[in-house]
C-alpha cells in the first residue's frame, strides 16, 4: 500500500506537466449517440464512473443555433483520483477524464481524447 501511495504521489506531481498532451483521434463505426453508449457501458463494467455526459449540439439547439452531433463523455476513479489530489491538490483542475465524440458530414462518429487519458480508453474503444 506504501508503494502504491508513492506512485500515485510522483503521478501527481508529473500530471500538470502532461496538459499539452496532444489530442489522438480514432474513428468510430458507429453514430455519435451509440459510440458514447457504448464507451459509457465500457467504462462501467470496467468500474470506472461517467460523471457527466455532456450534448454540444443539443444546446446549440437550444438556442437556435445548429452544430453536428457533438458529446463529451466525463468519466473518473474517485478510488484512483483522490490520493492524487490529496498529495496534490492543484490536480484537482485537471480531472475527471474527457472523451469527445462528434459527427462529421456523412454521419460518422470519432473519438478525440488526451494522450493522458490514451491508454485508459484505448481498449474501450
């Protein structure tokens, strides 16, 4: 346990550093709606937690302006993030994880993440 509470303490301290990760795109066969379903049901049986899911273009809509389908999955590990801001607490800023789903012109879905959320969401999708 002592070893883990180190590691996630060095993680900590190395997490501001990663806020220029570059985005990584990956194309999704399935409509924007069903790739967060399912990316959501992944993180789930995974016991990773959706925070919010958030619909760009529903609130476009809203106020009458139009955008492709545009969702932004938030997701985290309050077991996993919470040592992190405890030995940190200016982490805080950065999580939970965000994945970003949008259509393009022929209805196609992709995928954009951080490379800092890479590996977490690479066999989800």
């Amino acid at each position: 346990m002592r070893l883990l509470t180190i590691l996630l303490t060095v993680l900590a301290l190395s997490l501001p550093a990663q806020a220029a990760d570059e985005l990584i795109v990956k194309a999704s066969k399935y409509s924007v709606k069903e790739t967060v379903d399912r990316l959501t049901a992944a993180l789930k049986d995974k016991g990773i937690t959706p925070v919010a899911r958030v619909d760009h273009a529903a609130a476009a809509k809203d106020v009458g302006l139009e955008l492709k389908p545009t969702e932004v999955l938030l997701f985290g590990n309050p077991k996993l993030g919470t040592p992190l801001m405890q030995a940190n607490q200016a982490i805080g800023i950065d999580p939970p994880l965000k994945a970003l789903v949008f259509g393009s012109h022929s209805g196609a879905a992709s995928t954009r993440r951080s490379d800092s959320s890479g590996s977490f969401l690479q066999p989800l999708l």
